[in-house]
C-alpha cells in the first residue's frame, strides 16, 4: 500500500496518515485500525511548531510504502531526530514482529523522504522536529564540529548514533507519564529537550574533526551499506565489495561512514552484531552457543570477549539478568 504525505507548514505527518489508512483519532492518540495491525501514533506540538515530538508504538500487517513530501515555510529550517527501537518491545513471546534496530538518525527536514514501512515490524520510536533557531538557544554554544553542522550548516547532512540506557529512561517516563493530564504538555517538553540533552552528549564524543556536507546520493549510499551490514551479520564486511556495490569509492565510502556514524565500517558491524547477539539472547532466550554460531563465530570465547567489550558483561551474565 502506498501512502503520500505532505508535511506543510509544520503541520506534521500524524493526521494525514491516520486518513490515509482510516485510523481511529482520540484526542491525542491515533490507533492503528485492526485490519492493518495495532497500537498508537501520539505527539505534540510547542512554541508554534518550533519543536515537535511524534511517538510510534504500533505494528502493522502490511506493507506501507510513506512517501513524504516536505512543503516548508519561507526561511523553516527544521532538523529531525529519530529515535527508533527506543521502547521494550509489546510482545513478549517467540512469535514476536520483527522490530526496529535502536539507533538516532539525525538529518534536515528539507530532505524529502521515501520510507517503506515493512509488515510486521513493531514501530517503537520518538520523532523529535525542531527548529534551527530552537537547536540554536539549546545548544549554540557548543564548539563541536557534529554540533555546528547540526545546528548551521545549510547543508544536507546526515548523523547517527546509539540509543543510550538514559535516552530508554527518558522515553519511558514519555510512554508511561507520571503526571495528572493537565501536566502532560509541560512535562512532555522537558523530557524530549532532555532527550535531545542526552543526543549531544554523544555527539561531541566524537572526533574533533569537520564534518562536510553531504549529497543525497551520498547519504543513499552510506545507508545502502549500512542495510547490507545489517542484514549479513554473520559475514566480516568486504569494505571494497561494499563500495563497489554503492558506487563511491572505497576512500570515500570509509569517510562518509566515519562522519555520519562515528565509527569505522567494521568497528559499526562488530557494534551492530553485539547488540542484535544481546537481543537473541534477552527476546529470543536463545542459548550463548547457539548465538554465537548464529552470527558467525567459531569460536566462543572470542565472541564472549567481543560482546563484553560493547555490552559490558559476558553473554552467559547477561542472559540471566
């Protein structure tokens, strides 16, 4: 099914998509009709749309293809933050949907996208929209070069970054809120600046070094390669196969990569690998072993050193916790 959007004068995504699919609206909330999966999209909106936040728990049972046009105002530059796979997942069991890899995609609103959302695929993301001149007050002063080109570059650009244990805290506290109803606005707003709080302080961890605009077939083509790392975690990634596949040069390929995630091309993997053994392990309940092989090691013991350098404890541990 495809779906076309148009996000005009900050007047967001939400509704035209709930008419698009005939989604239920209460209020706030718009409920996924039960012919096309289940669960939630809820937002808000302060300061006259200069910051946004859109919250997605739902999976859906077909395919939706999202293509989304942005119509903005005269001089709007909007930055958007996506935090995907931020919530515990719904469906605790063996046939769970598959669900988002937790990650933060940062880039201008002004790029116009095309997302396809897959069939039975839990959504359990925050958007946060917000404007230059907002990202300006919070975090102008900050001399980082990620922070500058977030906050002035005038072109495109792309970052990533890892979901961190207080970013799942924060968004918690947004899912279950703590606060009677008439709070909720004033709540809400302080936790997603929070959650922004919690992005740059990864961000300006990174490497002191420039960050350079970016084409959009640039941008293409980093995430093409993030997909084929993605989806061939048992395989060590063949840098010059994967440039090739790409079309960009192995040079370049390893400099956009480095700029957009932080992290060399098989340092991203070997992360990216981790943390999906720690989701095997915690959803799956699958064995140490059986995991393991499952991701292509042969050895045991070296895939229990290399998952207690990213996750912080051994396999067998961290199954129990």
């Amino acid at each position: 099914m495809k779906v076309t959007v148009v996000d005009k004068q900050r007047s967001g995504i939400m509704r035209e998509f709930a008419r698009a699919i005939a989604a239920t609206i209460d209020g706030r909330f718009i409920y996924i009709p039960k012919d096309k999966g289940e669960g939630y999209i809820t937002g808000f909106n302060w300061d006259e749309g200069e910051l946004r936040m859109m919250v997605r728990n739902y999976y859906l049972n077909e395919e939706i293809l999202l293509e989304r046009t942005n119509e903005p105002d005269e001089g709007q530059e909007d930055v958007i933050f996506m935090l995907s796979g931020i919530f515990p997942s719904a469906f605790p069991g063996e046939d769970l949907p598959l669900t988002e890899q937790p990650s933060v995609f940062i880039t201008p609103q002004a790029v116009s996208t095309m997302l396809t959302m897959p069939s039975n695929t839990f959504f359990r993301s925050i958007g946060i929209a917000v404007s230059r001149k907002y990202l300006q007050i919070l975090f102008g002063t900050i001399e980082h070069p990620v922070v500058k080109s977030i906050v002035e570059s005038k072109e495109h650009f792309a970052f990533e970054t890892v979901i961190s244990p207080e970013m799942v805290k924060t968004a918690s506290e947004i899912q279950h809120l703590p606060v009677p109803e008439s709070m909720e606005r004033h709540y809400c707003k302080l936790k997603c600046e929070e959650l922004l709080c919690h992005i740059f302080a990864l961000l300006i961890k990174r490497d002191d070094v420039p960050a350079k605009g970016m084409h959009i077939a640039d941008i293409k083509a980093v995430y093409a390669v993030k997909l084929q790392l993605q989806s061939h975690l048992d395989e060590p990634p063949n840098i010059s196969g994967l440039a090739k596949e790409a079309r960009v040069s192995e040079p370049k390929l390893r400099k956009l990569f480095k700029q957009t995630f932080g992290k060399g091309v098989f340092e991203y993997y070997q992360s990216m690998r981790m943390h999906e053994a720690a989701r095997l392990l915690k959803e799956k309940h699958l064995s140490v072993s059986e995991v393991g092989y499952q991701l292509g090691f042969t050895n045991l013991s070296h895939f229990s050193r290399v998952f207690e350098q990213h996750i912080g404890m051994k396999p067998k541990k961290y199954s129990a916790t």
